[in-house]
C-alpha cells in the first residue's frame, strides 16, 4: 500500500484574532460590562455542548441576572410527549419534524424571564439553548457550536442530552436519530438567522479548551472558503465488516482493529477549519452551506436542494475485513411518504482498489421470486440461520476503478476486499438492511435489520441482465485531447447526479458551469487546482482525498504536481445532473 500523504487536518487560514482557554475568553467577554448602565448578552448553544462547563465558565463574569435558558422549557415528560411522534420507538427511524424553540419553551416562563430581562438594569446574561428567544434585543450576541461528529461521539459516552429532555443513557442511535429527526433542525433553523449578526463565535468541541473568533472573522473565513477549492476534516469510524486499507493510506492508529467508514464530504456531518494566528477553529461545515448557500452550491442547485449539500462522498474499507450488510434504500416516494424526507439516497461504489476476487453484490438473479426470497430473508432473521444471497442476488466480479451504479430500490452490498469511494446523495441514516451475515455490531448487539421496509422499495425487475446492461461499469468515453481524456462513468438515469473520469498528464480545464463540484484524486500522488485568473490560491489534494469546488469559482484547471509531474493522474467529478 501507498505511504500516506492524506490531509486529515484541511483548513482555510484566514487574518483575525482567536481567543484560546476561558481566561482569555471571559476577558474579552467582559467588556461586556463596560461603556453601558445596561448591556445584554446572549450565549446561545447548540445541542451537544457542554452545558455545565460553559455555564460555570460564564457565571465567572458575576452578571447582575442571570437566565439559564433551560428553566424556561417545558418539563421533560411534556416534550417528550410533544416530540413522540417524530421520534417513534424504531431503534433508527422518526419522521421529520418542523418545531420552533417556541414549541419546547412554556409560554409563560418565557414571558417572564424576557420581563425580567426588559426591567433589569446592569449586565444582564441569558444563556443556553434557546437563549435568543428570552433576549431577542440583546447587545452582544456569542453562539457556542458543535459539529455533528463530535455529538455523536458525546452520544456514544451518554454525557449528553437532546432538547428539553433527560435521554442521555439512551442508546448511541437513539439519540442521534433524535438529533437527525428533530434536535438539529430546530438548532440549524436559529442558528441561520444567527450567523449573519453574531457578535462571538465559539469553539467548544473539545472539553475545557474553548476557542472564540468574533463573528466578522467566521463570516470572512465562510466567504473565501465559498470562493475557492476546500475539503472538509474527515473523520474515520470502525465497523463490524470494517478493513485495513485506510491505516495505512489516509495514516490512521495501526493499534485500531479496522476502519471501516470514512466520510470526508458530507457537510451536515463533517466539520470545517479555519486556521486563525496558525491555530484550527473548528465548526460545523453546514455552516458554509447555510451562510453562502448561492456561492457554494450555485443557483440551480440551491433552488433544487435549498440549504441541502446533495452530493456525499464517504469511504467504505472491507479490505482485510467482511461483506458490508445486504441492503436496499428507499425510493423516492417512500422516505417521502415515511419519514417526510423530501429526496433519497441513490448512490454508486467506485473501486478506489480491490483485492483480487473482490466482489459487488448488486441486483436480483433473473427469476427471482419476490414472495421466496422475503420469506427466505425473514426466517434466517427469525432463526439466526444463513441466507443464501448467492441464490437471490448476482455477485459481480470487482476491480480497481470499476464504477457500480445504484439507483434506489437496488439490492447491493460490497464484498470482503474492496475500497469502495461511496458518491450518493446525501440522506445518510436511509439504508434499510435486509442481512448482516449473522454478526453483531461493535456495542455487541445485533444490528436493526429492516426486512418490512426494505420488502416495500425493492425494484423487483433489476435483476441480472437489467443491472449487467445498466449498471456495472457503464463506461463511455467523452471527448480526449493530448494528454489527457474524460469518461462518463454514471450515475443511471433515475440518479441526479452525474460523473465524469478524467486521466490527465497535462493540465485539464474544467468549469463548474454554476454548480458545486465534488472530487476525489483516485490515482497519482498529488494534484494542483489553479485559476487561470488568480482568483484563489492553488490548492494541492493527494491521492484519496475529497475535495470541493463551489458553483462560484467557474473556470479552474487540475494538473499532476509534485511526485506526480509528468505522470498520469485520475479524477472522478461529480455534480448534480440538470440536463442530459
């Protein structure tokens, strides 16, 4: 395997001041206190932040009121009720809820604490989830963030709760499907109209070392990452099935059993950086989407997609490891009708490398009987005996840079011995398994097989000839010039999404014709991104990493660079598809 040269700290440097540590933080906070007979501020937090610890650090500012947030909610039980309908009792599946902060809080506790906030005099600190709501006119406005990935790992410690309730001994999926279902969309909905007018910007993803920018350098940084190539952090994740490949090329701990999972372009769960006096500042990347939404996705995707990054990229390692679960995703209507999820998650697996004998399971065999195989999945579920998936589903042969397609509805799995570069669309909790090959998963549990709703989606017609036609690696050459040469690799016509190959030794030109592009370097060692214009810095990727091209950068060019001068390097683009 290739030694690694994987970025996994990618950021955009930006000129501002950073505060670093709570003393320094409380000493720029608390000229809030000065200049005025009355200043009100706001601390607003997002789920998954450390209350206690942001509490006893801002209590250390001695306000003349203070106003937790949280003694103005509804009581547990009462949210609970409130939000049981979104969140069902399913271990992974709710229904998209669309509550306000209003919904959770008791109208006359609210009215009185802004009462009490509109009479006081002095320095006054309202703070918590919802804080905005008791203060909306306040002076100075500081919103403490949490990228996703790191709730999750909070979830998986049981140190967190969601809103307004005590759920925090609740199992890891059970809370985030909370969070995915209604916790994060009422966070995201307050945090929109916070990020244009915030005064502080806090980073407090790792416990006792917070970090603040004011909100002019955030939203600076938001603006030239908007303009010109970037990547997310990525972050990696064991798994049951998971393999070796990634420890060695993306440079993860070799003492951790596998890794299964990476994602690397999924901005509702990655995070951002911004390099501030040579430190990283870390933030959710949804907050790029929300904040420059037209100059990041470009107009026609944003009136498609709204405030949605469709297009994900992820990792998935079975090299030295096992089959993923066999599984289906819901077609359009369905997580429609189900979850109130307004698009669904088609997908593709890119043979970034392949062990020899590796294999895709994708498809039904010709003939297969809908009733027998359902009947088939459904008792090895109920008696813990095999299910002969090579009697159902075809198990194509799979090869280093082969390209399978997989609109929803489609039965598939990839084999032991393959890196797959996962491209999808984004919904990302929405994979009904139907068959785990009778393992457990890493909490020693077996995993949710969702055999009813996957008997609901399956197209039975794309069996054998369908998928070898339609599917697996329809490769069409595009255009070729000297020294380097573009292919269509997919996705089927059901799929919005569209990719392209290049091969190139020279520099090829590309443009984003008003809408984001996502890349991943899948051979060579290091490539550049330029503008012809000097629009934005060149950027340099290396082998395997994601990258991101916003709508408003239009014209730029990719060439091989450094170890790779004078060699042939790949690419694959993908982008939303508006027209054939």
């Amino acid at each position: 395997m290739r030694k690694s040269n994987y970025d996994k700290f990618p950021s955009t440097e930006i000129e501002g001041k950073l505060w670093k540590g709570w003393p320094e933080i409380r000493e720029e906070l608390s000229k809030a206190k000065s200049g005025r007979e009355k200043r009100i501020m706001v601390v607003e937090c997002y789920q998954g932040v450390y209350l206690e610890e942001v509490k006893k650090e801002l209590q250390a500012l001695h306000p003349d009121l203070w106003i937790d947030a949280q003694s103005v909610f509804k009581s547990a039980d009462e949210v609970s009720a409130m939000t049981y309908p979104y969140v069902t009792d399913d271990r992974l599946f709710g229904y998209r809820a669309h509550f306000k902060y209003e919904d959770f809080m008791n109208p006359e506790l609210l009215a009185s604490a802004q009462k009490r906030v509109k009479e006081s005099t002095g320095f006054v600190l309202v703070y918590g989830q919802g804080a905005t709501l008791i203060a909306p006119e306040a002076d100075l406005y500081v919103y403490a963030d949490m990228p996703r990935w790191e709730i999750q790992l909070r979830s998986r410690k049981h140190e967190i709760n969601g809103l307004g309730v005590e759920n925090k001994e609740e199992s890891a999926s059970k809370q985030y499907k909370r969070g995915y279902f209604v916790d994060w969309i009422v966070c995201d909905n307050l945090k929109k109209k916070l990020l244009p007018k915030a005064d502080y910007w806090l980073d407090t993803t790792l416990r006792d070392t917070p970090k603040m920018i004011t909100g002019d350098v955030l939203r600076k940084g938001l603006e030239k990452t908007a303009r010109k190539p970037f990547r997310v952090v990525p972050f990696f994740d064991p798994a049951p099935w998971g393999g070796q490949w990634m420890k060695a090329v993306c440079g993860l701990d070799p003492g951790q059993s596998n890794y299964g999972w990476c994602f690397d372009c999924v901005p509702e769960e990655n995070s951002l950086y911004l390099r501030v006096e040579g430190t990283l500042f870390e933030m959710p990347a949804n907050n790029l989407v929300f904040y420059k939404t037209r100059d990041l996705l470009g107009g026609p995707v944003e009136s498609r997609f709204g405030q949605d990054f469709p297009i994900r990229f992820d990792f998935l390692d079975t090299i030295g490891g096992g089959n993923l679960s066999l599984q289906v995703h819901p077609t359009t209507q369905y997580i429609w009708d189900t979850f109130g999820i307004y698009y669904t998650q088609d997908e593709s697996y890119y043979l970034l490398d392949a062990e020899e004998g590796a294999t895709v399971f994708l498809g039904l065999k010709t003939g297969v009987n809908p009733e027998e195989m359902i009947s088939a999945l459904n008792e090895a579920q109920d008696t813990g005996n095999p299910f002969d998936a090579e009697k159902y589903v075809n198990r194509w042969p799979a090869k280093k840079h082969d390209h399978f397609l997989i609109p929803n509805g489609t039965i598939h799995c990839s084999g032991a011995g393959a890196m797959v570069l996962e491209i999808s669309a984004t919904p990302s909790i929405f994979t009904f398994k139907l068959y785990d090959w009778g393992r457990l998963g890493l909490d020693g549990l077996p995993r949710p097989i969702n055999i009813r709703h996957g008997s609901h989606v399956i197209q039975w017609e794309r069996q054998t000839e369908f998928v070898r036609d339609n599917l697996v690696s329809q490769i069409q050459p595009i255009a070729q010039g000297e020294g380097w040469r573009e292919e269509r690799t997919g996705l089927h016509e059901n799929e919005f999404i569209e990719t392209r190959r290049h091969w190139f030794s020279v520099p090829v030109t590309h443009h984003t014709d008003g809408g984001v592009q996502v890349f991943n370097l899948v051979e060579g060692e290091e490539a550049i991104v330029e503008s012809p214009t000097n629009a934005f810095e060149p950027f340099v990727v290396h082998y395997a990493e994601t990258f991101i091209i916003p709508a408003s950068v239009g014209e730029y060019t990719i060439r091989p660079y450094g170890k790779s001068e004078g060699k042939e390097c790949g690419t694959i683009k993908a982008y939303v598809r508006f027209r054939q």
